[in-house]
C-alpha cells in the first residue's frame, strides 16, 4: 500500500464528519474536526507526492 494513502483517506472522512457537524451547535468543534481532517489530507497528499 502507498504511503500516504492512509492518512488521506482518514482526512477525507474527519473532514467529513466535521462538515456535517457544522449544522450543529458545536460549531468551534466542528471547526476543529474540519481542520484536523484537511491537515491530515495535506500531509497524506504530501507524502504521496514525495513517495512515488
């Protein structure tokens, strides 16, 4: 399996799961989930990129 392929997918869910709370009343932890899910999609691309 490609490195980096993991934590990409893994972003792409959080990230979901962080846009679908931002109807809620959560909102900071909504902005918090949607965040920590798009750095772990930067970093999963990056070493996707890197490990060719």
């Amino acid at each position: 399996m490609r490195e980096g392929l993991i934590p990409a997918v893994l972003g792409t869910v959080v990230s979901a799961s962080g846009a679908a709370m931002l109807g809620s009343k959560y909102k900071l932890a909504a902005y918090g989930v949607l965040g920590f899910g798009l750095a772990h999609i930067i970093l999963g691309s990056i070493d996707l990129v890197e490990h060719r």
